[in-house]
C-alpha cells in the first residue's frame, strides 16, 4: 500500500522526531529502543516509580545507555494533536505513591493542579497484557480459561471455534514478542492446512 511513501500512500507510516512510550514492561522498552534505533529523541512515561516498572532490569539498563529519557511519577490523561488530527503532545499530570492498607502494596494517585504538557510527534501505547473487552462480547462461544486465556489446539492453535486460530498472549499469557512470532508462524501453517482441506 506504499506506506513507506507519505506522498502516495493514505495511510502512510511516518517517522516520528519525538517520540513517548506511555508504559514501563518490556515491550514499553523494545519499543523505546526501537524508536531511539530510528532516530527519534525518546521518553518514557509511567505513572509509577522506577522500581515499580515491570521490565527485566537489562532492559531498563540498556535503554538509559541508549539515551531514552524517563518521567517516573507520570500519568498521560490526554493526548494532543493539531487541526489536521497530527499529534502534537500529550497532556499529563503528577502522581504521588500512596501505601495501600495491605503492606507492600502502593497505588499512585494523581496530584491536584499539577497537569503539565510534553510535546510530541509520535505516541505508542505499550500497557497492559489483557485481551480486548470486546472479545467476551463478540465471541462468547470461544473457550477460554480460569485466566481468561483462549484455550487452543496445541499443534494446530485452532480454537473451540472452526476455523479460528489464535497465539500469542492472549494464548500463553505474557510472554516474549519471538514466542508471540512463532505462534503467528505455526498458526499460518495451521490455516492453510484448514484452508487446502476445505
């Protein structure tokens, strides 16, 4: 579809200048160092502490010594773009850790009047692990179980519905983005033997 050109394509992919990653696992990191590798200027938004991110430790280490920059204690409520819909910042406010009444257990919660703007060009969105809400409302014939994982075929991957494959977390849980590739790879097989039989 010519993506790779912005003058012929209608959804092209654009390489941004300034980029934020909104989230602290590990693919908030693999797409920080990602973007960093393509030359945007990168930063980090959690709405925790440094040591609350849920990435390896590896992972957080390499991308300070890639330069990615880190705003700990932020909360993005908004995200700003131009009249053309072009992204243009996002708009945050200040958290503060309070200790929940079980021990160990901290909860942010926002600081009054302290919303603040970082302009931008690109946002990514890399939280939570958990299927789409809208999946228990469109599918609800489809297996899943006591963690609210779709239960598959182990050789094929195919679902308790015919002809529908699935893989990655949404199988597995949180895992690696190569277990999540080599799900699509056998899924793929998986789909064209169903296919060619049909």
């Amino acid at each position: 579809m010519q993506a790779f050109d912005k003058n012929k394509s209608d959804t092209p992919i654009i390489m941004g200048q300034k980029c934020i990653v909104v989230g602290a696992g590990n693919v908030a990191m693999d797409a920080a160092r990602t973007a960093r590798r393509l030359g945007a200027d990168v930063t980090v938004v959690y709405r925790r502490r440094e040591c609350d991110m849920p990435a390896r430790a590896e992972e957080i280490e390499h991308a300070k010594q890639e330069g990615i920059n880190f705003e700990f204690l932020t909360n993005p409520v908004e995200i700003i773009g131009d009249d053309d819909n072009w992204v243009t910042g996002i708009r945050c406010v200040r958290m503060q850790i309070l200790e929940d009444e079980k021990p160990g257990k901290a909860r942010p919660v926002q600081i009054e009047n302290s919303e603040f703007e970082i302009s931008c060009d690109t946002v990514v969105i890399a939280i939570g692990t958990k299927a789409n809400a809208i999946l228990n409302d469109s599918a609800s014939n489809l297996q899943r179980n006591s963690n609210n994982l779709i239960v598959v075929d182990p050789l094929t991957l195919q679902t308790s519905i015919d002809g529908v494959f699935a893989g990655g977390d949404i199988v597995s849980g949180a895992a690696t983005v190569i277990e999540a590739m080599g799900a699509g790879k056998l899924a793929a097989q998986s789909i064209q033997q169903y296919l060619l039989s049909k």
